[in-house]
C-alpha cells in the first residue's frame, strides 16, 4: 500500500496545539503576563476591550527582543527560556514551552513592537493566523507591547463558543488577579473599555492583597509562616469567621505561580475543622516556596497544576502550620462552644 502520512505543515500544527492553551480571552492574558514576568518588567499594563472580545493588549517594561528573537518567538518551540530537558527540573521562570506565541498568532491577529535597552531602533512585527504580515524598524519604547486582536477569527466553533462580554472578563479579571497577588514587586494596571479597573503598586503580599480585594480584607487576615526541608510557607488565612458558602477567596501559589490544587485545599480544610461549618469554606493566601527540583510543573499545557515529590509530607506540614496560627490567633472553636 502507498505511504499515507504527512507531516503537518506548521500553521496547521500551531493551530492544534493553540487549542490546548488557549480556550478564552483569560488564556491569553496568562501567557502574555507570564512573558511580561519573565522578561524582568516593573510595570505591565493589561488594556481590554470587550472582554477581550476586540483587544488583549500587554504592556510592559521589560528586556525586549531583538529583530531576530522577535521574529523566532512566534515559532513554536522556540524559547529562551530552557535550553535542555534537565532545565525542566531547575526552573526559574513561568513560560518554558515555547508555545504561547506560536499558539495565539496561530487563531489570532497579532502586533508586536518591542525593544531592547542597548538598542536605539526596535521591531514592530504583524503577524495574523501563523502568517507574517510585515517586520520592520520601528521607534517605540523599551520593552515590549503585545496586541491580540480577533481571537479565534479563524476557528468559527470556538468564536461563537465565547461567552458574553461580562463573563469573558470575569475570567480576565480572576487571571490578572492570580499573577497580581504572586508578584506584589511589580506594578499591574488594568484597563477595561477605557476605564481603569485596577491600579496595583508595587508593594508586599498583605498590601497586595488588600489592593485586591479592599480594605475590608485587611482584618480578616491571619498570619502564616513556616520554614522546613520540604517546603517554605508563608501568606494569610481569612479568620473562621470570615468563611464562606462560595468558593472564591483561595490562593496557592508554588514557587510564585498560581496552581489548583484539591490535595491541598484539604489540608487547609482539615486544620479549619470543628472552627468552620462544614459547608462553608476558609478563604486563603499560601505562597508555598519549594526546591524546583521537586515538582513537575509540565502536566498540563496551562500550568495550573504541579506534581509535587512528597505530596503527603507537604500535606502534613501545610495542615499543621495553619492549625498553628488559627491556635496562635487563639480562636478557640465556636462550634464546640455552643454544644
Ligand atoms: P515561553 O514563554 O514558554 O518561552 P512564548 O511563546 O510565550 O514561550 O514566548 C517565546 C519567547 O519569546 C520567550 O522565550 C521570550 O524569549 C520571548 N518573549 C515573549 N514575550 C516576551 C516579552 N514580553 N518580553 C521579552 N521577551 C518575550
Ligand atoms: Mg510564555
């Protein structure tokens, strides 16, 4: 029988993987914060239009490329980030994949313009569903400027799948607010349809939060802090009193990057048991600080979830640090008091 399969050309293959990492306007703030992150910036605005629906723009300070690496960045697997796989296991930055790029030019209408500092003239770059519409020189400031327009312009079922323009940025806003509280050393703004939504200075991760959520926040925040061989611990859990029936106001962040993480979720549950009614829900902010060596962050091309060494040591630890500072906060259980 005759040879059958073909290697797929690379806007096709682009197209696939985009639809793993990128499912809605949110996903592509993550990857372009992400990018901002990693390339050092102070202060990155996020502009919106539309729930993202008309524009996704990221604004930052940053290193900038070069003409070359801002023509190589859009390729997939292209990346500065690692260079061999043994780097997987000693990471320092939230993008690795070389994948972002490549995937949203792929379903998106893209301008770039970015610079280095040693360089006087910069790149401003057009690229539109895998296709390079124009590079050339171009004056603009220091770091870098990302905008993402028509999201999906050529994947029709998952344009008419978006939701509608409140909901869509919704999920913007809760991503902006999960990279906002793991980086209180940068500055963030956000910018929805012209109006500013959120204005965020640099700062600690307490004031962070309380820019976050408003100053209400502030009293309902206890301290948490632990240091061992595992795992370092430290951030805020909400009073008991403070527990609700929604879900909303639970953070972990590993090595600064957000993740979901049930496992641990109840052991934070387990120390609040008998302080907490049984369907309501403790509010948290744990920023958990392990050797990178012992977690793999590449199950999922979103990120969100970590395969940790020694989950059940990091469970234990974690439920007795939180037990210890609700005992410290000396908050006795309520609920056995009224038995
Ligand atoms: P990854 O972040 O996994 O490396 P991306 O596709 O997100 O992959 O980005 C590709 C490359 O483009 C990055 O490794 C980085 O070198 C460069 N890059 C992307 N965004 C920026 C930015 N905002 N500033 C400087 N360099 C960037
Ligand atoms: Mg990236």
């Amino acid at each position: 029988m005759a040879d059958i399969i073909k290697l797929l050309p690379d806007h096709v293959a682009n197209q696939i993987a985009a639809g793993e990492v990128v499912q809605r306007p949110a996903s592509v703030v993550k990857e372009l914060l992400e990018n901002a992150i990693d390339a050092k910036s102070s202060t990155i605005k996020l502009i919106i239009k539309e729930g993202g629906k008309n524009l996704i723009q990221v604004i930052d300070n940053g290193v900038g490329m070069s003409e070359t690496d801002a023509r190589l960045s859009f390729e997939r697997h292209a990346t500065s980030k690692i260079r061999q796989a043994e780097d997987l296991f000693k990471l320092h930055t939230k993008g690795f994949r070389g994948e972002a790029l490549a995937s949203i030019a792929a379903i998106a209408h893209v301008d770039m313009h970015t610079r280095p500092e040693d360089k006087e003239l910069g790149t401003h770059l057009k690229i539109e569903g895998s296709k390079t519409i124009f590079q050339e020189v171009a004056v603009t400031p220091k770091g870098t400027s990302i905008s993402v327009k028509n999201l999906f312009f050529n994947i029709p079922a998952r344009r008419n799948f978006l939701k509608s323009t409140p909901v869509e940025l919704r999920h913007i806003i809760d991503e902006f607010h999960r990279v906002a509280l793991a980086h209180p050393n940068i500055s963030f703004h956000l910018y929805n349809n012209g109006n500013e939504l959120f204005n965020l200075p640099q700062s600690n991760h307490r004031q962070r939060i309380v820019h976050v959520f408003g100053n209400k926040t502030n009293v309902k925040l206890v301290p948490v802090e632990e240091d061992t061989q595992v795992v370092k611990i430290s951030g805020f859990i909400a009073k008991p009193e403070f527990a609700k029936k929604t879900r909303g106001e639970q953070f972990f962040f590993v090595n600064d990057r957000f993740i979901k993480s049930p496992y641990l979720h109840h052991a934070v549950v387990a120390a609040f048991e008998g302080l907490i009614k049984s369907d309501t829900h403790p509010g948290y902010f744990l920023y958990l600080t392990v050797a990178p060596s012992s977690i793999d962050i590449n199950i999922h091309p979103t990120k969100t979830e970590v395969k940790f060494d020694d989950e059940h040591t990091l469970y234990a630890i974690l439920r007795s640090t939180v037990k210890h500072s609700l005992g410290q906060f000396n908050m006795m259980p309520s609920l056995d008091f009224e038995s």
